[in-house]
C-alpha cells in the first residue's frame, strides 16, 4: 500500500507542516506549486527531501488563491484552467529536473480537487492538461478520489490517454455516498485509533466503513495521509508501522 502527503506547502517565513518529519515515511509526495502555497526555495527543498528518501513526485497544483489557500472555487475557462495547470507542472518539472528528479503524477489541490470530482468539464480540462505536458516525454498519471464512479472516471481518462492513481483516505470519515464527510460535520476527521484502523480496513479487505455504518469497497491505489502538525507525523509513522507489521 502506498502512502502520499501533500507537502512544500510553505510559503516565505510562514511554515506550513513538517515535512523533513513526514518524507522518510511516504512513498509519493505531491508538492505545492506556488499558487495556493509554497515558493521556489520552499519547492528546491521538498524536492531534494524526496530525492533523499526515494520518494515519488507529483505536482500539486491549485487555483492562483493564494490568500485563501486554495480552498475558494474559481470559475476558470478551459483554456484558462489547462494554461494555469501547465504553469505549475512546468515550474515544479524544472525544478525536479534541476536535481536530477523526474516528475511522476500530479495530484490537483483543494478546490481544484473537488471541481474536479463534481464537474465532467472541470476533470475534461484537467486531463487534457495532464494529457498534454510530458515530462521527460513520459505521460504523467492523475491522482484523484476513489469513489463509486471509478468506471465512468477511468473510461473518460483512457479516452484522454492519461494513467490514473486512485486514492482513499486515511483520517477521513466516508459518508455512505462514497464522498468525504463535509469537515464542517463532527466525525469528519478521525483521531489517531480510528485512523489505524481505517488504514488496516483498507489493507485487509479493500473498503472502508462509512458515516453510517456501511461497508464501502475503495479500489485504490494509494491513501492519503497528512503531516500538518506533531500528531500527525505520528500517525503517519504508526501507519507505516502497521503496514509494515510492526
């Protein structure tokens, strides 16, 4: 099972997570832009952090929302939106290139993330962005949520000639639609016990259990862990550990 964090999400003084903390125990790190956070020493570093652990990278970038994170939707043309995307994988790949580092999938953040899982039209520009920067001539993958419209996604991005990841997560409560239980919701985010055992549910038998009791199978690829703070590092090391049989 593979781990992914978003990471590099620090931006001039102000720092954000605790990346160096994180890396030794992920397998894929998908790393700001600069558009919702992160600059380019901020990027030089996380980069080199990968390099040192072996660890994967993938691009993440967002809407240019820079104040708010990233988190505020944007109404973005097509053509707006791919340009914007490009921007951003092109930064990121040069600057992995720069190191001697390959850029390997791009994971879109926050708003960006969910347009992309409501919007067919939204996800149609994403893939066609993905679909027409090569880095180092080798097609990037997608990550997006596993949900219960895999078939539709994976049909629609095998017509765009793009790979797909499909990720779950690891301290997010599922509601019984298969979507992540809003965090504004009690419950939203698991605490550290219930965490490990989403993680072993999704180790064991492929599924997790939802808001309402339900058992939801995930086909995935990876699961998305987060290491904003001390405690979170943790359990993401206590999830490495588990996976390991330790």
């Amino acid at each position: 099972m593979l781990l992914n964090c978003d990471l590099g999400e620090s931006y001039g003084s102000w720092t954000m997570g605790h990346d160096a903390s994180v890396m030794p125990h992920i397998d894929q790190a998908s790393i700001a832009c600069g558009f919702h956070a992160g600059d380019p020493l901020t990027m030089r570093r996380t980069l080199a952090l990968a390099g040192e652990h072996g660890v994967a990278i993938g691009a993440h970038p967002a809407y240019p929302d820079l104040v708010g994170f990233g988190r505020r939707s944007m109404a973005l043309g097509s053509e707006e939106l791919i340009a914007t995307l490009h921007y951003q994988i092109a930064a990121l790949d040069g600057m992995a290139r720069s190191q001697g580092l390959t850029l390997s999938y791009v994971k879109p953040h926050g708003a960006l993330y969910h347009d992309m899982m409501g919007s067919t039209a939204v996800r149609a520009a994403v893939l066609q962005a993905v679909a027409s920067y090569a880095s180092g001539g080798q097609p990037l993958a997608l990550m997006l949520q596993a949900t219960a419209h895999a078939a539709e996604h994976r049909a629609q991005a095998q017509a765009a000639a793009v790979p797909l990841l499909f990720e779950a997560f690891a301290d997010r409560c599922y509601a019984d639609d298969g979507s992540l239980l809003p965090r504004s919701r009690p419950g939203a985010v698991h605490a550290r016990e219930r965490m490990l055992a989403q993680v072993a549910q999704l180790q064991r038998d492929g599924a997790v259990t939802t808001h309402g009791g339900n058992v939801l199978p995930l086909h995935f690829d990876t699961v998305c862990v987060h290491g904003d703070n001390p405690e979170g590092v943790a359990a993401i090391a206590a999830i490495r550990a588990l996976l390991q049989g330790g």
